[in-house]
C-alpha cells in the first residue's frame, strides 16, 4: 500500500478509530496485525522474512539476558544482522565483483528481487540497537514477542524510519493508553502537513531533480546550477513530509515516535546541521558507532575522535548504499567536522569580528551550499556521474531560457518560503513564535474559523496537486 493513497488515509482512519475501541494487550495485537497487513501489501514474501528475522532478535535478545554466554549471543546477533544486510542491500557492491573476478556467474544480489529488502535499513539498526542496549545492561528484553514484532515492524515507521530507539518505544507500549483530544488532533494537523510537504512540493519538484541526475552530460550549466541549489529543498521537503505523515499517524495510536527534522537549514555549521537533519539516524550513528569508538580508542586522545569520526561518517555513507559515491558522502562529512573542531577557536575569533546577524547568516549559506555538494553525490547513479555533475558546473553559461511555463511549478515560490520563514520566526525568534501559536491554536470563533479555513486551502492544494506515485527518497535505503 503507498502511504501517498487515499487508501492508506482511509485505512490508518479506520484503524485509528477500532484501536481506540480495544483495551490491554488487544491493542498491541492490533497493532502486530496491522503492521503485518501493511508489509504483506507492500510484498508477501517481505513478511515471512521479517517474522522470521524479528524472531531470531527477539530470541538473541533473551539468550543475551538469561545466559552467561551474553558475549557468544551478543556476537551471534550481530554478524546475523550485518550479514542479512550486505547480503539484500550490498551484495551487488561488495559480493558480486569477486565472483566477476573469478568468473563464475553466480549473482547474489539475485536474493534481493526474491526478497525485496525494504525498510531493512531502518529495522536493522533497531535491532543493533536493541542487542545493544540489553548487552550493555541498559534495558532489559521485551517480555511480550507481538510488542517487540511492532517495534520492529510498526507500519507507518517501517519504510523510511524515524529509526526507533527500542528503551524510547517499547515502554509506549506497555502503557497503550487512550490518545487524548490533544495528541488526536496534533496527529491529524502533522500528517496533513507532512501530505502538502509530499505532494504539493516535494512531488512537484521530483521531475526536475531526478531528470537532471538521468541525462547529466546534457544540461546546461546555469540548470545544473539551479538543480544544485534545490536539491536540499526536494530532499527535506520529501523525507520530512514522510517523518510528519509518519509521526502524525503514530499519534493517533498513542505512540510518539522519535523526531527527525528540526530546522536544518538554520544550521550554522555541518556540526549543528546533522542535530537538526535525519535526527534519529545521525544520533544512532553517534551514540552505537561514536561514543563506543571514542570510548575505545580513548588512549588515542583527541585522535580517538578524529578516527571515531571517520570510521562514522563513513559507515553513514555506506549506511545510505554500496558505491564509492556514498563513501564519498560521508567522507566530506567527516572531513567537514573534524575541520570546524580544529578550527574553532580560529573561527570563532574571526566571527567575533563580523556583527552577530551576519556571521550566523555566512555560517547557514556556507553550511547549505556544503550540502548542496554533498547530495550531488546522494543523487548520482555512481562516483563517475557526481564528478560530470559537478564538473559541468564550471562550464559555459548560457541564457536561461523557460519556456513551457504552464508546467513549471511556479506555487512553489509561495509555498517554500512561507514554510522556511515559519521555520526562521520558531528558530531565530521564538518569543514571537510563542505569541503568534498561542493566538494560532486559541478557542477564539476568530482564529478556528482561521484554522479550518487554512486546512480546507492545504487539502485542496493537495487535491489539486494529485497524489502522484512518486516514492519517497529514502525508501530506496
């Protein structure tokens, strides 16, 4: 089932409202099934190999606890996982070339068309996570197998994440209690926005990017340029809509999943930009892959974080797909952090020297253009075709000619701004922002009228923009 259908809208409505009619244990069992439903809709042979790889975690996770080998499970659990992954996401990567070296045919990326690896980016790390926590004694297993299977598989999560922390999850669930007035209607606001995010921009814009990365060689520069600068605006606008219409549904049941956008774009260095960006997956990186590095490598000093750093933000990039041009995007990640650590104190002594509303302002237009850099190589097929990307930005600049204009999405220049500028007003000044939600959200007759006036113009922009099919970026990882 694609979340941008009128079907899942109807069925997560329907479900929302039978969910709240059962009581105790019911309710995870609900939520197991409907979960179940959405992933057989998606693949059949998809749910029998999640049940089988949710119950193989659930069963390492108990060993870890109850035996004194916890090390030999721990260990077992781990490679398994690793293992399941390279072999339906990176096969094609880091499997097939030895067997092209030795001339077999055999293709173990063939594995991938039988079992369609969806979302196992995403419930992979949940699993790590949890084998984790269990081993390291800071949380005990799950008792109940269904309460584990939804933190594994719960549907509106289960495609593109937040990725879940299992301490942060699992306890919403043992408490199952009712959704107040409050959470329901904050749910249904935030996936109405995550919707207009989808469809009305993200879906609008799509085209354009994705045509540009398909035929490279024959844009011109001055729209290589263009497709540049907007490639973190399509990017954020297709992955938040998908984290609000996902949060917004994990609401109506009672469940408040982990954020992952917090206006990125006011980031005033690469640091404070991945606090703000795909949150739950950078922090996972920091607290699973970091900090354990750092703690390990301690004797190192201040090399143990240049090495954690690294050894992260690679992982991070091969995180995201195999190929030399992810490595390369977490790469400059790396080398952009360990940059700013090392000259902090050089930076901030020449910032010191620029009036405050500036430097903030140079430091959030260096930090997106880096970024725009960087999903150059999100975006390409491979390493080669980021370098043509990249190259042809240097080359002979034309007149921009636009021409079909009854195609261009021209709304886009009202409906990006208004969303940015809403983002600057909470993020630069939040005393306004307070004033301006508290009328916003009051009782007035005045201001509801207001609201619903302005929900009725999101969902006939949506209408009109259509639920086109186009998949949410990072489904593909």
């Amino acid at each position: 089932m694609d979340i941008i259908s009128f079907q899942f809208i109807f069925a997560a409505l329907a479900a929302a409202v039978v969910f709240h009619f059962l009581k105790g244990k019911y309710r995870v069992l609900f939520l197991a099934a409907l979960s179940a439903a959405f992933i057989i809709s998606l693949d059949l042979i998809l749910i029998a190999y999640v049940a089988a790889y949710t119950i193989f975690n659930y069963y390492i996770g108990n060993k870890i606890s109850a035996t004194s080998r916890k090390v030999f499970y721990y260990r077992i659990g781990i490679i398994v996982n690793l293992a399941q992954l390279v072999l339906l996401r990176y096969a094609s990567f880091s499997i097939d070339p030895v067997f092209e070296f030795l001339h077999s045919p055999v293709r173990v990326s063939s594995i991938s068309e039988i079992i369609i690896p969806l979302g196992i980016s995403y419930y992979t790390l949940q699993a790590i996570g949890y084998l984790i926590n269990i081993k390291m004694g800071w949380e005990k297993p799950v008792e109940r197998f269904e309460s584990f299977f939804v933190y594994i598989t719960f549907f509106p999560k289960f495609i593109s994440g937040p990725i879940e922390r299992s301490n942060h999850f699992l306890p919403q669930l043992e408490a199952s209690g009712n959704p107040d007035k409050e959470s329901l209607t904050n749910g249904l606001r935030t996936v109405l926005i995550g919707f207009f995010k989808k469809v009305a921009i993200a879906n609008q814009l799509a085209p354009y990017v994705f045509d540009a990365f398909s035929n490279v060689q024959a844009m011109e520069s001055q729209n290589l340029w263009i497709i540049l600068i907007l490639l973190p605006i399509y990017l954020y606008f297709d992955f938040s809509g998908y984290t609000d219409i996902a949060i917004g549904t994990g609401r109506l049941f009672g469940i408040e999943l982990l954020p992952n956008f917090n206006r990125p774009f006011f980031a005033e260095n690469v640091s404070n930009f991945w606090r703000k960006f795909h949150i739950s997956l950078a922090s996972w990186f920091n607290d699973y892959v970091f900090r354990q590095t750092v703690l390990k490598r301690r004797r190192w000093g201040v090399y143990a974080s240049v090495y954690a750093v690294f050894l992260t933000w690679i992982l991070f990039g091969i995180w995201h797909g195999g190929g030399w041009h992810f490595m390369v995007l977490g790469l400059l990640q790396a080398l952009a952090i360990n940059y700013e650590f090392f000259t902090r104190r050089f930076r901030r002594n020449v910032f010191a020297k620029i009036p405050t509303p500036i430097d903030k302002w140079i430091g959030r237009v260096i930090t997106y253009l880096f970024y725009c850099i960087s999903l150059v190589f999100f975006f390409s097929e491979d390493l080669q075709s980021a370098i043509i990307f990249i190259s042809g930005l240097f080359g002979d600049f034309n007149t921009l000619v636009i021409d079909d204009l009854s195609t261009k999405p021209f709304m886009l220049f009202i409906y990006v701004p208004l969303f940015l500028l809403v983002e600057l007003i909470e993020n630069d000044y939040d005393s306004l922002y307070k004033k301006i939600s508290d009328a916003w959200y009051s009782e007035s007759l005045k201001y509801r009228i207001l609201r619903w006036s302005f929900y009725s113009l999101l969902i006939t922009i949506i209408f009109i923009s259509g639920l086109k099919s186009e998949q949410f970026v990072y489904a593909n990882f």
